[in-house]
C-alpha cells in the first residue's frame, strides 16, 4: 500500500514539475485531475461538516429548537438557487445583501480595533529620555519616522510636491526596503517546500539516501 | 522652557482628573481574609458569575487537602456544592445551575471552605453576587468613539461631495493602466483575465476586486473583448456572475454575456493555481488581473503569467504577498490603493468623497500617533492605554 | 421591491452587526449567523459545482481545445464526492486515501514550484533601475545572506542586519500599509452598507 | 559581451534547472554549518524550559491549522516542540483546525510519543479536528470539553487523566499554533484579545514577516518562522533532524539566487553602456 502511495505521488510529483519546462500532457492530466478530486472533497467537507449536521439532522430527530435554528440558513442558501429562473433570479440579490451586510458590519468595528487602534497604539514609545539605550531609540525612531512617511504616501488628496512630496518618498523607500526584506525572506520558506519534494522523491521513491 | 513643560503637564492633567476619580469610584475596598469576591462576569450576556479569591496569608498551602466552594440558591436551606478545587485554585466561574444558566438579577450566595489534610477546616466569609446581562461593553467605549467618529468623518465628505465635487484627487499610473489594458487585448484580440483574490465574500479585499471587476466588464462589453474570471469560492462567483451580467447589461449587450466565462473552478488553493496557470498558458489573456486578498499563490499566478507576454496588473492589501506583484507584476496598487482604485475608475464625486474622507482618517491617526507618543514621553499613558 | 430591499436588508443588516459588536448581550446573534453562513456556503457551492460541470460539458460538447482532459475532471469529482457519502470521510477510508494519493503530491508539489518561480523573479526584476528598485534589490540581498546559516558565518553581522531590517524598517512600512489598508477597508465596508457601492446589485459604481 | 547577452536573455528554464541541481546536490554532501538562534524561537525554548522546573506544569495547548502544503516547513518544527515538550514531561494537548490537519498531526505525534514512551490521555492528549476554527477558538475559552467531547481517537474525553483540570485557556501555559496562512491572527483576536490566553505561534516563512508587529506589540509570546526557525528550535533542544538537514540546500540555493540577479544586473549595466557608446 505504501508503495503505491509513493509510486503515484512521485508520479504527480514529476507531472507538475514537469509545467516548468513547458505545459504539456502530464501537466494537463494531474490539473485537470487536482481540480475534479479536490472539488469533490469540498463537497464532502461541507456535506458531512455543515448540511448534515445543521439541517439534514434537525429535520430527522425533529428537535423544533434545532429546526428553529436550521430554518434561516436553509432559506438564504435557497434563495440563491432563484438564479436559475429568468423571473425571479433578482431574489438571489437578497441573500447576498444578506451576506454583504453581515460582512461589512462585522468588519467596521473590528478594523477600527485591529488594524487602526492597535498599530497606533504600538507606534507610541520612547522617544527620548533616560535610562533607554541609545540604539533603542534611534530604532523607534525609525519606525516613528516610517510609520508617518509610509502614511503619508498614501495621500489620495493631495500632489506628491514639494515637503510633501520629500516625505512621501521617503515612505515609498520604507515600502520599498519593507518589501524588498520581505521577499528576501521568503525565499527560505519557498526553497524549503521544494526541499521538501526532492527528500520525498530522493528519500521515500528512490531511497538514494 | 522648563516652565513651559510643567504647564503642558499641569493642564493635561486637569483635563484628565474626571478619569481618575472614576478609577476610585470603580476600585473596590478589601476587608475579609479570604477576600473573596463574586462578581458578574464580565461581557456576556448574564448567567455567569466569576468567584475569586485568595487564601489567608497565615495559612501554608501545603496543607491544604482542597477547596469546596458552595452556592446558597435564593429560597433553599442547603448549599449546593460546586465543586472540589485545588488548593492553588483562585477562581471560579459558575455558570450553571438546575436550570443550566444562572438566573439574572438574583442575589446568589457563595462560600468557600478549605478543608485541611489533618481533617480540620476553615470557612470564608459569605459573599453575595448577581449575574446580568451587559448591554454596553466598557472597554470597548474608546473603539465605539472611534467608530463614530470615523463613520461619521467618511459620511461628512460624502456628504459635502455632493454639493461640491471640485476638489483635488491625484493621479495613479496603476488606474490608466487598467484602461490600456483592456484596449490593449482588444487590440490584440485576446482575452483578459481576471482573478479577484483567492478569499471568501467576507473579505473586504474581495469587495473591492469586485468593484474595479464591474469597471473592467463594462468597459470589456463595449469593445466586445472576451473576458475570463475563474472563480475559488462559489459565493464569489455567484457575485461575480451577477456584476459581469449587469455590465453587459448596461452597456446594451446583454446576450453578448457567456455564463461560462465567469465559473467556479475549486476550493483548493493549489488545485485552483493549476487550473488558472492552464488558462494562462492555453488561452494567453493579454492582460491579467490579480486583485483582492491572496496568499502564497500570488507569485506562482504573476510569474506563469510573466512568461505568457501579458501585462500584469496586480493590487493586494496582503501585506505578505505585495512584494511578489511588485516584482512579477507590470502595475500594482499597493494596499490601500486597492481600495482606492474602485473610486477612481468610477470618477462618481460620492466615492471620491469617501476618498477624501480616508484622507482626513489618516490625517487624524498621524496626530494621534504623535499626540500620543509625545504625552507618552511626557509621562502621561492614558492616551496608549486607552487604544 | 428588487432593488430597494437587497439595499435595505444589506444596510440593515450591517448597522446590526456594528452594534453587536459594542453589546455583550448580543454575542451570540453573531455566533448563530457565523454559523448560517458556512451552512450556506454548503448551499451555495452546489451552484458552484453547476458552473463547474457545464463548463466542462460545454467543452466537451463543443471539442474545445483539449476537451479529453474534461473527462478526466468530471470523473474526479464524482469518484471523491461518491467515495465520501458513500463510505464516510474518515481515516482510512477511500476517500482519505483518493486524498492522500492524489491531492497532497499534486498540493505540495505545485506549492514547491514557487522555490523555482522566486529565483526567476529575482532574476527577471531585481535590477538597479532606480533608487527605490536599488534599496529593494539590497533589502532582498542581504535578507536572503543573513538567512541562512552559511551567510551567518561568513559575513559576521549580517544575521544582525538582517533582523533589524525586518523588525524596524520593514516593521514600519508593514504598519504604514496596515493602518492604510484598514482605512480604505473601513471606507469601502461603509460604502457597502450605505448602498453607495452597489455594483452587485445594480452594476457600475452608482 | 556575448555572455553577457546570453545572461540578459537567459531562459528561465535554466534557472529552474540550476534550482534544482543547487538543492538535490547537499543531500548528497552536507556542510553542516552552524545555526545562530533567533530571539523569538529562544522565548519559547526557554518558556518550555521555565515550565519544566514547575511542579505541575500546566499543558501547553498546539493547534496545528495546517494542510499537506505546509508539512516540509511546518512538520519539522511541530516534531521538535514536541519532542521538547515530551522529554521534559510536559503536558501537551494537540488539535488542529484545518479540514487536512489530523492525519499529518497523529503521524507526527505518535512518532514522537512513541520515542519518549509517553502515555496518551495521560502525558499527552490528541483531540482531532475542531470543527469552524474561529468559533472553536471561542469554544475553548469557555470549555474546552464541549468543544471536543472526544478525543480523537473516541475516548470520552473525562476519561483522560490529563485533561481533569483543563477547562479553558485559563489552564493552559500557551497556545502554540502553527498556520501557513493568517489563521495566528484569529488566536490572537479571539483568544488573546477575549480570553486572556497566552499565544505563540509557529508559521511559514512568508507568513514570518507578517507576524512580527504582533511580536513587537507584544501580542505574541515567540515566533518560530520557516524552516529555519524549525532548525533553529532543532538545535536548541539537540536533536537535529530533517529541518537541520535542509539548511545546506537552503544556504546554496540562497548564494545560487544572489549569484544570478548580481550577473543579471552586470549584464543590463554592460549592455546598457555599450548601447549609450553607440
């Protein structure tokens, strides 16, 4: 069994590699065959985790508290199907209102929260003062400084002229810095995937080492 | 200077003197030895009550075998035993009764007893506690001012957007791009992909993909140029459908739109890869699109795309993944831009206000932040501990 | 009817969910719908299924370009999704072994190409074009160097530099782009809400 | 110049060959080269090192929310924290969130169990996969038990020894959880922010990057990134395996990539001078 499991992995393995040198039969055959079997297993996913439990179920014991609660969801899901039918396709638009307007709720105060409190909030440090080490605040003020400039960059009202234009470029350069450490810091994990694949087809299918 | 100094200090400190009094007002007074203590819990919405304590100094830990905490229903004699803790134990959370959830509004009493190894046992002082329900959440007030207040700012410039649109909006290379784009594959008289982020509709991201998507299409069902949006999620394309259905619409071509363009490939992020990376090197688009959220896919999609010869037009909030479009891709919008980008393209002076409004956002937070860093240095937390 | 209610219910809908957040007693308001959504999800994914198959048929229908290989798609998803409800989705069964022969070589695999896209990226684009290309391609240099341990051990300092890359300008320009990020997040969620963006419903911007 | 013209309009494909090679040849004729430890992998050696002088130490509570893509960057790292955890007795619970997540998890713990000896439902437990991960995270912060009634191999789960005083985050030293993608910032939202728990996280080298303002913010007890961060950990505790092993792959593929954008960009200056001459 285990043998199989090697044989035809290292099989895939090499089919998708094989893209790299240019598309071809393989390539076309482990696709085509990735996106029926992993559709499959969604449907398995959300069959077994989501419709049966919370809808088939309820409706089998017939708890009316469970019903209750299967109910909504069963009508918004539904409601998308309308799409089929010319006349009554817009019904679809109020699920989907349904779910922008929970999203977008939901998100409003949890930005505010996350993503504006908190990083203001953690930009507030020593900036001066004694007993802080030298080296620590010429750091905050580094990231002091970037925090603005980057912010700064992102003016949509006003021309990138003159001071403004100064430190808005300076921004870009954080960004650019930023991004560049960023994608020198990827390259680790990525070459670690790909180690990865060659210990399996060295290791487990050829058994070189 | 210095003299300069202590006012600033002074003055904040007397604008800040409402708040210190109520930290005293809430400060609760210690008395009992165990100093035990039943108090609602906190942020829920009732039925529970929080138990805590701590033992009497002069007693050694060691000793003790256990801790029984009992719990006088209103009306009954005897107690009900909730339960034997550790020694090291220092609280509890009693949320249920017969009834499974603690009534509200109803006085509860509680009483903890240690019982020693040698036997012998001590009792606590009773001490009374009430669960109910919080309709309003303290510590969430700062972020419901902030809620508020930036709600509130963004609707203003919409607002006055309305009456006065002749304001200022910098240009974006990224925004022309997107036009040259779609003509460019007219031109050539290939298709043009379009791939709005590998997350779900909950995405903000997503939302604005599908904002800049409705722009594209309708623009596409002018030049009657093909376009492709394979989809990750369902319920995406299913929104999906419906925009690029409307823009044709719009333009007066409904029958010129192809169900089967915009379709559902899988859930799986890397099966879906594969799948797009074929129709990148099959039907090679003249331009595609990544917009929205996307993860480790970013560069796999922007590189196979590179190789086709199509212009690249890229744009993420993902923080991660921004390096691989600006590298791989011809065009990027950077963050923010993304969202930005929607408003833009539309030239509606509504959107452009909220534009503005984010402006003015920005403009507050940096004077927060300086604000806050420099009462920081001053001496004066209040500001950082509120955010 | 068709347009006003979608906008009525998306606004409604939204104003309830901001007040949630700011009232515990309505905590569990957000746990129930969070639950409604994956079951509809569940729901909706069977259109998603539909799309899927008739773009296959279509192709096959029509001898498309490589339509052979739609046969090969339409046989997957009807092997794995019989095999599950079937015989089950646990350990052990046909469908967790479809899973491990078929999709994780394939997953990991694809993943694994990004080792060899990364160099050719770098190798396409880092080109000292201009300042900012310049500071991005040193970024990414010296970054990579002091990653691995050779470079630690070769250039002394480098892992130092590296670290304080990454913890100070890189940290800066992460939080300029998050607290950005949040604002147009913040302005396009409202904008939705508000019905002001409502290309689903209606198309183009208004 | 002819080079150098063969390098500006080089062939990807050859560097994906030369990728390849520079990877596949280490295996073969391992360097072995020292590894420096990073802060933020030291917090939680360290953390676990702290706990083992305790009494009764609390457990410590992994969620591996991570599928067969994250395996060669994520499994090294979840071998070697358990193998900290079980040498020195620590309790440990482990769960996952990803649909994909159990079978890589049990693999990886029964192997580690099994080198140890140590006793499942009483030196360790295995509760599977929580269904819904978010409102799982919840789900813990108010009874773990409810959440999972079983463990994953369909023990009651009051029957587990271990798990007698385990409630809620309250009991648990941290919370290690190990994503390729930002699920570590869902922990932190819902089970730091509500709940009060103590978070470390262990995630892919891209996803590395993203975490430190949570670092910095003090959000996050440690952060082990990639599969350095895994050798990192690897070396701490002495036990080096595959992640120490791929290091030598990684350091030539580095030098490989730094080599090629260094010639790529001596070829566009020499070509671009010469055509400026013409």
């Amino acid at each position: 069994m285990d043998v199989l499991f090697v044989w035809v992995g290292a099989f895939f393995t090499i089919c998708i590699f094989s893209f790299l040198y240019k598309d071809n039969p393989f390539y076309k055959f482990a696709e085509h065959l990735a996106v029926g079997v992993s559709c499959g297993y969604y449907v398995n996913i959300y069959f077994w985790n989501f419709i049966k439990p919370f809808v088939i179920d309820p409706f089998k014991t017939g708890d009316p508290k469970s019903i209750a609660l299967a109910i909504p969801p069963l009508i918004l899901g539904l409601l998308f199907f309308t799409r089929f039918s010319p006349k009554y396709g817009w019904m679809s638009r109020w699920s989907m209102a349904f779910l922008l307007g929970f999203g977008n709720g939901v998100a409003i105060p949890r930005i505010i929260d996350q993503r504006l409190f908190v990083q203001a909030k953690a930009t507030m440090f020593s900036l001066w003062g004694s007993g802080i080490g030298f080296w620590t605040l010429i750091n905050n003020w580094i990231i002091f400084i970037g925090v603005l400039a980057t912010l700064i960059y992102f003016f949509f009202s006003r021309e990138h002229k003159g001071s403004f234009g100064v430190v808005a470029r300076i921004g870009i350069i954080f960004i650019m810095v930023g991004f560049g450490a960023s994608f020198g810091y990827t390259v680790m994990g990525r070459v670690s995937l790909l180690i990865g694949r060659v210990d399996f087809l060295l290791r487990d299918w050829l058994h070189l080492i | 200077m210095v003299t300069i100094y202590r006012e600033i200090r002074f003055l904040t400190f007397l604008f800040f003197v409402p708040f210190f009094f109520s930290g005293i007002l809430f400060a609760q007074d210690i008395s009992s030895s165990f100093n035990l203590k039943a108090v609602d819990k906190p942020i829920d919405d009732g039925g529970a009550i929080e138990i805590s304590w701590s033992l009497p100094k002069d007693i050694n830990i060691e000793e003790i075998e256990k801790l029984e905490l009992y719990r006088f229903d209103p009306g009954a004699a005897e107690p009900v035993k909730l339960g034997d803790l550790k020694p090291k134990q220092q609280k509890f959370t009693d949320e249920s009764s017969d009834e499974r959830k603690l009534r509200n509004k109803t006085p509860y009493i509680y009483q903890l007893k240690a019982i020693f190894k040698d036997g012998s046992q001590i009792t606590s002082e009773k001490v009374e506690g009430i669960s109910k329900i919080q309709w309003f959440e303290k510590r969430k007030f700062v972020i419901f001012i902030g809620t508020v207040l930036s709600i509130g700012l963004i609707l203003y410039c919409i607002y006055k957007a309305k009456t006065d649109s002749n304001f200022f909006i910098r240009r974006m290379v990224v925004i022309d791009a997107i036009e040259e784009g779609v003509g460019r594959a007219t031109e050539m008289g290939k298709p043009i992909l379009f791939v709005s982020g590998t997350s779900t509709i909950n995405d903000v991201a997503t939302i604005a993909a599908i904002n800049i998507l409705s722009h594209v299409a309708k623009k596409c069902a002018e030049y009657g140029t093909r376009l492709i949006v394979p989809n990750k999620d369902s319920i995406v394309m299913t929104v999906q459908q419906e925009v690029v259905k409307e823009a044709y619409t719009s333009v007066g071509k409904p029958d010129a739109f192809r169900e089967e363009d915009v379709f559902y490939i899988t859930d799986d992020q890397m099966a879906y890869v594969a799948a797009v990376d074929g129709i990148m090197v099959r039907e090679k688009p003249a331009t595609n699109f990544f917009l929205g959220m996307f993860y480790a896919e970013s560069l796999i999609l922007a590189e196979t795309g590179a190789s086709t010869g199509a212009i690249q037009i890229a744009g993420t909030d993902a923080v991660t993944q921004l390096p691989f479009f600006i590298t791989a891709c011809d065009y990027t919008l950077i963050g923010e831009e993304l969202y930005a980008a929607s408003a833009y393209m539309s030239r509606e002076p509504l959107l452009l206000g909220s534009l503005k409004g984010q402006d003015y956002l920005k403009f507050l937070i940096m004077i927060a932040i300086l604000l806050g860093a420099i009462l920081y240095n001053l001496g004066f937390t209040f500001l950082k501990d509120w955010l | 009817m068709k347009q006003k209610l979608p906008l009525t219910i998306c606004f409604i809908m939204g104003v309830v969910m901001i007040i949630q957040y700011f009232v515990p007693a309505l905590n569990s308001l957000y746990d129930t719908i969070r639950f409604w959504l994956l079951v509809v999800s569940g729901f909706v994914l069977c259109l998603g299924i539909y799309s899927l198959v008739r773009v296959h048929i279509l192709k096959i229908r029509r001898k498309a370009p490589s339509w052979g290989y739609s046969y090969v798609t339409i046989a997957g998803l009807v092997w794995m999704s019989l095999v599950g409800f079937i015989w089950g989705k646990e350990e052990g069964t046909i469908f967790m072994n479809t899973f491990f022969l078929i999709q994780v070589p394939i997953q990991s695999t694809m993943f694994s190409l990004l080792a060899f896209f990364i160099a050719s990226a770098a190798f396409r684009a880092f080109r000292m074009k201009n300042l900012e290309a310049g500071l991005l391609l040193i970024a990414a240099i010296i970054v990579m160097i002091g990653q691995v341990p050779v470079g630690a051990s070769f250039i002394p300092g480098i892992a130092d530099l590296k670290e304080w890359i990454l913890n100070y300008p890189n940290l800066a320009a992460k939080r300029g782009i998050v607290i950005g990020v949040g604002l147009g997040m913040l302005s396009t969620a409202l904008k939705i809400i508000l019905g002001i963006e409502r290309s689903y419903l209606s198309g183009g911007g208004k | 110049m002819k080079f150098f013209e063969f390098i500006q309009n080089l062939d990807r494909r050859w560097v994906f060959l030369l990728i390849l090679i520079v990877v596949t040849v280490p295996f073969f004729m391992p360097l072995s080269l020292p590894i420096e430890i990073t802060p933020s992998v030291k917090h939680i050696y360290d953390r676990v090192e702290e706990m083992s002088l305790q009494n009764n130490p609390k457990p410590i509570l992994i969620s591996a929310d991570f599928g067969p893509e994250a395996i060669p960057e994520l499994n090294p790292m979840l071998m070697a924290l358990l193998r900290h955890c079980m040498s020195k007795k620590i309790p440990v619970i482990t769960m996952t969130l990803h649909p994909a997540g159990p079978g890589i998890l049990e693999r990886a713990v029964a192997m580690v169990a099994d080198e140890y000896n140590a006793e499942k439902g009483k030196d360790y437990v295995s509760l599977g996969f929580g269904v819904g991960s978010i409102i799982m995270m919840l789900q813990i912060g108010e009874d773990i038990k409810e959440g999972f009634p079983n463990d994953y191999y369909g023990n009651d789960i009051n029957d587990l020894p271990l798990m007698d005083d385990v409630k809620n985050y309250d009991d648990m030293e941290f919370v290690f959880c190990m994503a390729g993608s930002g699920l570590y910032e869902a922990w932190i939202t819902y089970a730091k922010s509500q709940y009060n728990a103590t978070i470390a996280t262990g995630v892919t080298g891209t996803m590395a990057t993203d975490a430190y303002p949570f670092l910095q913010s003090g959000q996050l007890l440690g952060l082990i990134g990639g599969l350095k961060g895994a050798a990192e950990y690897e070396t701490l505790i002495d036990q080096k395996d595959a992640a120490y092993r791929g290091m030598d792959s990684q350091s030539a593929s580095h030098i490989l990539i730094i080599i090629l954008v260094i010639l790529g960009n001596i070829a566009s200056f020499v070509l671009k001078e010469k055509k400026e001459n013409k």
